[in-house]
C-alpha cells in the first residue's frame, strides 16, 4: 500500500510520529478511495488517528510543513485541522464511544486503533494504512472492508441494530455511500435501517439536511430517494414526498405514481446539471400534487394549481430544512410556479406574446426553466418523448429570436412611475399602477414596442380614459430609445 502514500505529507507525519513514538494511521474515506481505484493525488480529505493526541501530532506536523500550512484546533471534540495547499489533514486521537438511549452526544473515552475502527460506520470506512516506520504502508482491514468494496456492499462493523441506535445518523450515511458509489446496502445492515428509522428524530435537522445535499450531489439522486422510502425514512424526513407515493384508479382511469415520476425528473436533470438549487426544484416541482389532486368525470385525474399551490409551499419546506431562505429558496419557488408554462407552450402554437411573457416572468432562469421542463418528459414512448423534445426546440429557438429583438428580460418599462406623476402632476396612486401595468402588457403582446416614444404616445392615450390631463411635457430626449430607466416598482 505504501504506492498510494506519493504526497510528502505522509513522509512528514511518519516522521514525526517515529520521534513521538506514537502509533498513527490513515483512515476511513482516503483509504477507501484509493481502493477503489481514485487517484491518491485526487483525494483532497484526509483522516488521521493516533493512539495519543491528535491536537498534539497535528501542532508538530504542522512545524514540519511550515508556513503554507495553517492549523485549527478543536478542544472540545479532541481535533485538529491542517489545511496544506489543497489537502485538508483531520487529526484525532483513537477512541473507544458508548451511547445513551435518548442523545446522540457519546462519551467518549482514549483507545486503540482496534476501538477506533471498530466504533466507525461501515467496513468500507474501517480501513486504515499505517504511517508507523516499521510497518509503514502495511493495511489494517478487520472487518473485511475490500471484500465489500469488490462486492459492493455497504455493512456496518458491528451489529448494524447497535450501530444505529448509536448514531441514527449512520442510516442516511449508509444510503448516501449506496447512491454515490452504486453499492447495495446488505440486506440485516437494511433491516436494521427500517427498525431504527425513529432514531432519526433525535438528529439535528442541519445534520440530515448535510446528508441530504450530498445524496444531491451524486449522479443518480433519485436511487437515494428511492432508498430513503423503502427504509421507511422518507416519511419522517421529507413527508411531502411521501404523500406522493402510489397510484388511484376511478372508472378504470389512473394516474401516474407522482413520486416515481418526480425522481425520474430528478436523475434526468441531475444528467444535465450539476447545480443543487436546480436539483431542488426538480425533487418539489410536483409537491403539491397530492394537494390538488382530484378526478373529475370525463376528464380524468387533475391537478389543478399544483404550479401555485407548490410554489406556496417551497418557504416552510426549506425553513423546516434549514435551507437556506435567501435568493436560492426563491429560485426554487419561482422555477416550481413556473414549471408548467414552457409545457403548455410546447404543445400549443408558440405565439410571440405567450414567449414573451414566458421571458419576462422567468427571467435570468429561463435557460434553468427549459432546462428542469425537459427533464419533465419521463414518457416511455419514444416517438412522444420526441415530439416534446421537438417542441421544446422550438420554443427555445422563439426565446432567442424575441430576446434579440424585444429585450423583454427583467425589462422595465420606458416610462416610470415617477415620469407618470412629472407628466400628470399626480401623487401617487391607483391611476399610476394602470397606467404602468397597460404599458407593460401592450410590450408583452407586442402592440408596441419596447421604447420610449410608443409607450410615451400609448400612455397619453390611456390616460384620457382614467380623466387625466397632461400638465408636463416629458420629451423623448430624456430616454434612449429601448434602453431601460430607474423604476419604482
């Protein structure tokens, strides 16, 4: 093993601990890794255990590696942090952990190497390569962590039923390894997952929502989700999901499962981007489904505002998530109100007026828009799913030739609402909002373009039916023609 130790930084901590004469190794994700074929040179996160201190092993260190180097230290859980370069050094003392029933604060206890691999989450996680100089390089593998990596499997140490209890955040860590790596979750490690899915209660929101993200970001999300039901997690985690589940049937009649579908919509996107916040949006924009969801003779299943309803729901979903509130909580609301609109126009006639509105409802995330409503196709047919695509193009090609031409994303109209109350000498009120929202809807369906003189001639005349007489003459030189003005809105 000693050709996966090639960055000097080992060469360094094996020196130090020779002259401290304490037993150290590396351990846990570099070593499984390496193992499954990553470059050494790629791993940037590494973990390191010492029978001894670790602050103490860490402080030396980073003296070794000099002034490039910067040192964390953290009292209160016994750890250090080095970060050298591109590479992030954890150092911890071994440890031995026992649990009370109803906390997830263990006591901890100094330990050997044995305790310290035997208290770790899963075989794959348990490995450990020695930095000691007589047996540098050698592997420590009790629990038999390659012979998983090679059939795949994700197995706990210990008794997986223990394990869990210990630490109910293992469960989520077990399906994120599964999804990232394609490994199959052992069938007694799984069972044990559905018996201690209560457990997951005792866990900080912010902890599950980090496991959360990082199932995310994998290529193929959606078998995460997958897993999270079958383990009986997802009710607890994400109920909103859950009340997705299942198909109904009227008169012969049913829907798709909603659940199924919406995890296809995911991976599909996830093939396309790797942006969370887009992810996100693809994981809720049916949510309100189930809400909305009703059957109505010679119609069919309906879901009737599930855009608006969804979008609605999108603040106290992230809220109960603590993800964050800002500018990304909108994004995602806004792409959930908005999912459905590229599909209508994808099979109707794309009129200039309807791409317009598109663009200036969408915005700057339009492109992501297109983007989760393509991912949306999830039809087994290939001839249908050709056609959306089609359709989809063409939309696309509607929304470039009218930007072009109109400008209409994020556009303010040419004349603001302080030029209204200059031209009428009006405070303000009502009659300005009118007057505001006429001129922008004329631009939107293209009976005037967006500039300064038709919309100053369209204003006048829309006035004279609200009772408003010019007192102000605002002249065009005051504008460029197309080019937008300070608005009040």
């Amino acid at each position: 093993m000693q050709k996966y130790l090639v960055h000097p930084v080992f060469g360094i901590i094996s020196e130090v601990v020779e002259e401290r004469r304490e037993e150290t190794w590396v351990i846990g994700g570099f070593v499984r890794d390496i193992l499954l074929d990553k470059s050494p040179e790629d791993v940037q996160d590494i973990d390191i255990v010492v029978v001894g201190s670790g602050i103490g092993l860490a402080e030396k260190v980073r003296q070794k590696l000099g002034k490039d180097a910067s040192l964390a230290v953290y009292k209160n859980f016994g750890t250090a942090m080095i970060r050298h370069g591109n590479l992030e050094l954890e150092f911890v003392g071994a440890r031995k952990e026992s649990y009370r029933r109803n906390s997830r604060k263990p006591i901890v206890e100094n330990g050997t190497l044995e305790d310290d691999q035997r208290r770790r989450d899963f075989t794959i996680n348990a490995m450990a390569i020695s930095l000691n100089k007589d047996t540098y390089g050698d592997l420590l593998d009790p629990f038999n962590g390659q012979d998983d990596l090679r059939k795949k499997i994700i197995r706990t140490p210990l008794d997986p039923e223990e394990t869990f209890s210990d630490d109910p955040l293992r469960m989520l860590r077990g399906i994120r390894f599964a999804t990232r790596l394609g490994f199959e979750i052992h069938d007694k490690t799984f069972e044990a997952i559905k018996k201690a899915n209560s457990r997951i209660r005792i866990v900080s929101q912010e902890r599950i929502t980090g496991e959360l993200n990082k199932i995310m970001e994998t290529t193929r999300p959606g078998r995460g989700f997958r897993l999270l039901d079958a383990c009986g997690l997802l009710q607890i985690i994400l109920p909103e999901l859950h009340r997705m589940k299942g198909v109904d049937e009227v008169e012969g009649i049913h829907h798709k499962d909603n659940f199924l579908h919406t995890l296809e919509v995911l991976d599909n996107l996830a093939a396309k981007s790797d942006d969370p916040w887009l992810r996100w949006a693809a994981l809720f924009h049916d949510v309100a489904k189930p809400a909305t969801k009703k059957f109505e003779p010679g119609t069919g299943w309906t879901f009737h505002a599930h855009d608006f309803i969804g979008a609605k729901m999108i603040p106290g979903i992230f809220k109960r998530l603590k993800l964050p509130l800002n500018d990304r909580m909108k994004y995602v609301r806004k792409l959930v109100r908005l999912h459905l609109r590229p599909i209508v126009l994808s099979q109707e006639t794309v009129t200039d007026s309807a791409v317009r509105r598109l663009i200036f409802d969408a915005g700057d995330e339009i492109e992501d828009l297109m983007t989760l409503c393509e991912a949306d196709i999830t039809s087994k047919n290939e001839r249908t799913v050709r056609r959306h695509l089609k359709n989809f193009a063409i939309v696309r090609k509607k929304i470039v030739e009218i930007e072009e031409k109109d400008h209409v994303r994020n556009f303010q109209p040419p004349i603001s609402g302080d030029d209204i109350q200059y031209i009428f000498g009006i405070k303000p009120g009502r009659e300005i909002g009118i007057l505001k929202n006429a001129i922008k809807e004329a631009i939107l369906d293209g009976k005037i373009e967006n500039r300064f003189e038709p919309a100053y001639r369209m204003l006048l005349e829309e006035a004279k039916a609200l009772g408003l007489k010019q007192v102000n003459s605002l002249e065009a030189s005051r504008h460029q023609d197309g080019a937008p003005v300070e608005d009040d809105r």
